[in-house]
C-alpha cells in the first residue's frame, strides 16, 4: 500500500488555508452570515393529488392518525432564506480560572469570583475594564461606579467587534456600549453585564444603525468574551510578577505530615520561582508534571568554590535522582516536599540543611540574581 510522506498533505494544507484565506478576504458581512447556496425552495410547492383507486379494487380504509397538522402562522415569522443567519451562536468564554456564565441573564453576563482572601474582585474588574478600553483606545463617556454602570466611547472596527481590519475600505463599523457591573459581597465575586448602546456601519458607502436583537448579543458577547481574554492576561502577568519578587520559605510539615519548605506564595508563583531556582544549585530539571505538582531532577554537587561563594554549606545529596512535590496549603500557600529515587521522603535533617541555601534563593527576587551574577 502507498503511503505519503506527509509533504503532499502539508502542501494541500497550506493551499486549502491559503484558498480559505482569500474567500474571507473578498466576503462581505452579508456573505458571512447567508448560506452560500441557492433559495429556490422558497417557491416549492406542496402538491396535493388524489388517491387514485385502480378498477376492480374497494377502496381501503383511511385513518387519519397520520396525517400532519396544518402549521399555525406563527410559524412563519422570523427569517427565511437568505434573511437567516447561518453563523454558530457566539458562546460567552470563561477563559478566566473561576468565572462562570450568568445562564439566568437577559444580556451577556460572566461572574469573575476572587481567587484568594486578600484579592478584591470589585476592584480589580473596575481597573482591568478601564484599561481594556484604554487598550482599543477607547474613552469612558459615562462612569458611576455607585450605580455599577459604564459606557464607553467608540469601538472601531477592532477584533471586538468584528474582526475586520481598519484598512477595509468597504466595510466600516463602530459601536458604543454599557458595561453593566453587580457586586455579589456573599459570593466573593462580580457580575459583569455588556449590551450595545449605539451601533453605525457603512457597506460599499452606504451607511445603516439596524441592529437586529441577535446580532446585539451576539456582539456584546464578543466584547465580553474580548475583555475575559484580557482579563485573564493581566491575572496571568500578576502572578509572574509575584514570582519574580522575593518569596518567604520556612521549614515545616505538608498536608502529609512530612518535613517540607513552606513558601508564601500561589501554587502558580511557587512553581515557577521553583523552577527558576533549582538549575543554580545544580539540579538538573529531567521532567515535570505541573498539573501533579512534580519536578523530577538529577542532582549534580557544584564544586567548593561555589559553595564558597554562596558562604553556605554543601546539601548533603548523593547525585541521583529526586523529586520535588508541590502541594496547596491553606493561607494561600505552597509546601514542597522532597523524595529520593524510591519515592522515599528525604530525611528532616537534609530538608533543614537544606532550607539555608534555599530560603535566601527563594528571597531574592530575579532582579536581585541578576545583578549579583552580574558582579
């Protein structure tokens, strides 16, 4: 049997993208949301003949058991044909950990719960939505915090709206909207409603404000989910941040009753500072399983002069394999416990040895590394 060496698929990969890329480009809105085939059926006909019994034959016995009711007229509103909107129904993200879909809510809604004690959700949505606008170079026309209520200057054709460029001369959109914000003090958390306010486009030169009802949401639903997708980064460069800053490490026991380090920080911020710090004390990371808590390494001892340098003690290691395991603690912090190649845990005297070393490493932020290499 033949088989492809995967070039001939790549090349038609590329070329259907290629030829994808290109209808986009030259479809217009309208084109995008009709079916691209005909509407002659909307002249068809149900033709209704008569039974026909052949000569010689009894006619059977009907039952009308069967038979298909008539529709009632409401059926016949809404769209039909070309008027329908074949794109799938936009779907509100929760992109950020924790936050949830409002399924109750009359507009798009997402609830942003806070994700420690000491974060203040109400806070942070009010600061992150103001510099989301900020970003898209958008103004805040009305603002009462009090009343929880946002509306916001221009949108123009940027990704959330509808994803076409600003250098398409033949189609032009912009868009004002309210963002709408309850806070739940028993749930921890903020609701965050959107809804268009005003809405102008231009086709080919010709200008419009119709916006039908589904294409509103829809297009709050867009700006919504645009604005979690941020939300989300800023979250995400936080925590960084904090990772990069220096981190408090004690000695003592983890969920398991083991001797352990105790660090003051997020899983997340403990295990990137965790992977930061064991290469410079010669563990050489092998594998790691974030979503387990694990990092496999092999220990290789640095020589006496770094030692000296560092004016610590040597960890009293064999060079072999090892296993740090992270765990979640309550307060907002993160044990890391020790094995050896068996899976054992390392001894208390070795874990305590060991803290000297690590808990300085762990208090210097990057910057502060750096600099010091640097020297």
């Amino acid at each position: 049997m033949f088989k492809s060496n995967g070039k001939g698929n790549r090349a038609r990969l590329v070329l259907s993208v290629a030829t994808v890329a290109v209808l986009a480009g030259c479809s217009t809105p309208q084109d995008r949301k009709m079916a691209n085939r005909g509407f002659e059926y909307e002249d068809a006909r149900l033709e209704g003949r008569a039974f026909l019994i052949p000569a010689g034959l009894s006619a059977p016995t009907f039952n009308s058991q069967y038979d298909i009711p008539p529709l009632p007229e409401s059926s016949r509103e809404g769209a039909l044909g070309a008027k329908i909107d074949v794109r799938p129904p936009a779907q509100l993200l929760t992109v950020v950990p924790g936050s949830q879909v409002v399924q109750t809510a009359s507009e798009p809604t997402v609830a942003f719960y806070a994700l420690s004690t000491s974060q203040s959700v109400e806070r942070d949505t009010w600061s992150f939505l103001m510099n989301f606008l900020a970003k898209y170079k958008v103004t805040t026309e009305k603002l009462d915090q009090q009343d929880g209520v946002l509306q916001t200057g221009w949108f123009d054709n940027t990704v959330a709206l509808d994803g076409w460029g600003e250098d398409d001369d033949d189609f032009k959109i912009r868009q004002r909207y309210q963002f709408t914000l309850r806070n739940d003090v028993q749930r921890h958390a903020v609701n965050m409603s959107v809804r268009v306010l005003d809405h102008e486009e231009t086709i080919d030169g010709e200008s419009s404000n119709k916006l039908t009802p589904a294409d509103a949401q829809r297009y709050a639903a867009r700006v919504l989910n645009q604005f979690s997708l941020y939300y989300d980064q800023q979250l995400k460069a936080r925590e960084q941040h904090k990772s990069n800053d220096g981190m408090a490490l004690q000695l003592g026991l983890d969920n398991n009753e083991l001797s352990a380090w105790i660090a003051e920080g997020s899983f997340d911020q403990v295990w990137r500072r965790l992977n930061q710090v064991l290469p410079a004390y010669g563990f050489i990371i092998k594998d790691t399983q974030q979503s387990l808590g694990w990092i496999d390494v092999e220990y290789e001892e640095p020589g006496a002069k770094f030692w000296k340098e560092k004016g610590s003690e040597p960890f009293k290691l064999e060079e072999e394999k090892f296993r740090f395991q992270l765990g979640e603690m309550a307060g907002g912090k993160t044990s890391i416990t020790l094995f050896d190649k068996d899976k054992k845990p390392v001894s208390s005297g070795v874990i305590s040895q060991m803290y000297i070393s690590l808990s300085e490493a762990f208090a210097k932020g990057l910057a502060d590394q750096a600099a010091a290499k640097a020297e």
